[in-house]
C-alpha cells in the first residue's frame, strides 16, 4: 500500500486592498497492491497506521490555515485604519477650504462695503483716513486703496486683540500649565508683528497717513512715535506690571531699555535731519518764478526714505519685544502682553470718553 500525499498552497495577496486566499484541500488515495490473501492482522496494523497519518494531515493542515488567517487579517484592518485617517484628513481639508473661501468672500464684501461708505463720504465733502491734504482745496479727489484696506485691516486686528487680551486674562486666573501659557504668547507676539507687516504696506501706499497715526485714535496719536508706540517708553509703563523680577532680569532690562532710548535717539535725528533736507529741496531757487516741478521730482526722492524710517520704527519695536519675552519668564511674558494690551485699551476708552465729554454751548 502506498502512503498517501497532501498539497497545500499558502494564501497569497492578490491586491492591495482585497487579498484573495486559495488552498487546494488535500486528498488520499488508497492502492490495493493485488495480494488478497494478507492476513488479517497486517491488514488491521496497515489501517491504524493510515488512520493515525490522517489526523496528523489534518491537524497540520487545519492549524496553520488558522494561523495564516490571522496573518493575512491584521495587514487587512491596518489598511482599513488608514483608508479610515484618509478620508477623515480629506474631510477636514475640505472643511478648511471652505471656511477659507467664506472669510475671502466675506472680507471682500466688507472692503466693497467700505469703499461705498469712502464714496457717500467723499460727495458729503468730507475726507476719512488719508487728511486734508489730498488737493489744494482741503478735500480729496479719490481714495488710496491701500489705506483703505488697511483700514479694514486693523479694524479687524483690533478685535483680535481685544479677544487675545481676554483670553490671556482668563488663563492667567485660571493657573493653566506653562505649555499651554506658551502657546497664548507666541498667538500675542505672532499679532503684533502681524501689524508690523500691515504698517509696512500701508507706508508703500501712503507713508504721511502712517506717519500722522490717522489710523489710531486720538489719545494714541498724542503718543505717537514714527508711527506707533515709543519702545523705551513702554517699557517704564510695564516695568512695574512685571514685578517681582531677579536681579540678572533687572540688569537685562535696564540694559535694553538704554539700547532702546539710543536707537530712539538715532532715529530720531535722522528724522529731524531728512526734515531738513526735504525742506531745502522744496525751497530751492528763487520764489516767485511759478515753476516748481524740479524741486518737488528732488522732494519726492527725499520721501522714499520716510519709508524706511517706518520700518526701522517697527523693527525697534519687534526687536523690544522680542528681547523682553527672552528675558520673562513664560507667566512674566503673559502678564506684559496682558499689561500692553490693556494699556492701548485704556488708551482707546480715553479717546472715547474725551470725544463724547460734555460740551459747554459756544
């Protein structure tokens, strides 16, 4: 009698998402070998020994089928967790795009918006944003469209901070973790220097309305420094918010204050310096002879570096607040962001209140 045989053929994938597992069932055969008269009991050990052979087949067939199984199983449920984090990304990324597509559609309304409110203005004989210097007679003829968006701009940074100052508020009475703190103070540095940058290109479109602070409201612009806030000065108004401080933070801090207050000083006398210049060239040759194109070509070369002036200005100012939050601890920093922006805030209710102050009748 010949011993029997068994095939078996491994599960195999087929594709990348569907595996596909084919086995081949083993079979057996049995061959007489033409002796009839084998005596009985060769016959009875010749069935026992295909009947053990048999259930070995089977146990080694069955047992590694399983296993195979759950083999093939787990690389299936990791593609379906991923196919699964896919769909999720793709649809937060979808949401994403069309939250930004509405805050697009709804800024460009607000401009169109405020572009017809500049024009009803404009007809009533009155001027917004840009002064009285826009013609000879007192009264603008067009508006910058730089300024005015920068306008909308800052309108809106504006009720930015006032939502960062009350969530830094919040966060400090509720002792939340320093990671978490941290995070609040880059979101606060990360703004102002947004405004920088805005600053920037409202001077491309308009240095004189940047200058005169127009954008702010009147207590600020009594302030007012090349644009914005006097970094020395600052400091002396926060220094007394930020107390308690190590005797190394003292020493740091008066040190850039006296760096503040000599780049201050530079600045400043480049300002009183190119004031000059500017007055010479638009003086130049005689009066009286009408003709002035040459000495305003030579003026308006001179306003280029008006520009960098504001730049620089704001470069102080970043580089101020930048060394500050190095020289803070992280609780430190939160409280002068908080400091500062309560500081313009009272700034700005000052203004309010001295706008709608009783006024005795003429």
């Amino acid at each position: 009698m010949n011993s029997h045989s068994t095939q078996f053929v491994t599960s195999r994938r087929m594709s990348a998402y569907e595996p596909i597992h084919q086995m081949s069932m083993w079979g057996e055969s049995f061959m007489d070998n033409g002796s009839l008269n084998a005596s009985a009991s060769l016959i009875m050990d010749a069935d026992t020994k295909l009947d053990n052979q048999s259930e070995d087949a089977s146990q080694g067939l069955l047992g590694p089928s399983s296993k195979y199984d759950q083999e093939a199983t787990r690389p299936t449920d990791k593609v379906q967790r991923r196919l699964a984090q896919n769909r999720e990304a793709a649809r937060k990324s979808r949401m994403r795009k069309k939250a930004y597509v509405q805050q697009l559609e709804t800024s460009r309304l607000k401009l169109v918006q405020l572009e017809q409110e500049l024009d009803r203005a404009r007809q009533q004989g009155l001027y917004i944003g840009s002064g009285l210097d826009a013609n000879p007679l007192g009264y603008s003829g067009s508006m910058n469209s730089g300024v005015a968006a920068f306008e909308m701009e800052y309108g809106h940074w504006v009720d930015e901070q006032n939502r960062q100052i009350s969530e830094l508020r919040t966060a400090l009475q509720a002792q939340i973790s320093d990671i978490e703190l941290r995070f609040l103070v880059d979101g606060g540095m990360s703004h102002y220097f947004e405004l920088f940058s805005m600053k920037s290109k409202a001077a491309k479109a308009d240095v004189f309305y940047v200058m005169s602070g127009m954008w702010k409201t009147s207590a600020e612009r009594f302030f007012s420094w090349i644009g914005g806030f006097r970094p020395s000065e600052l400091l002396k108004v926060l220094l007394p918010q930020l107390c308690p401080l190590a005797d190394q933070q003292l020493l740091d801090v008066s040190s850039l204050k006296q760096s503040c207050q000599q780049a201050e000083d530079a600045l400043s006398q480049g300002m009183d310096k190119l004031q000059l210049t500017l007055a010479s060239a638009v003086a130049a040759d005689h009066p009286g002879e009408g003709i002035y194109v040459p000495q305003m070509a030579i003026a308006m070369e001179k306003l280029e570096a008006l520009v960098d002036f504001v730049n620089q200005g704001d470069h102080l100012r970043k580089e101020t607040l930048q060394q500050m939050s190095r020289i803070l601890t992280i609780r430190q920093a939160a409280r002068g962001l908080l400091a500062l922006g309560e500081y313009f805030q009272r700034l700005r209710a000052l203004s309010s209140l001295w706008t709608t102050r009783p006024r005795e009748p003429t």
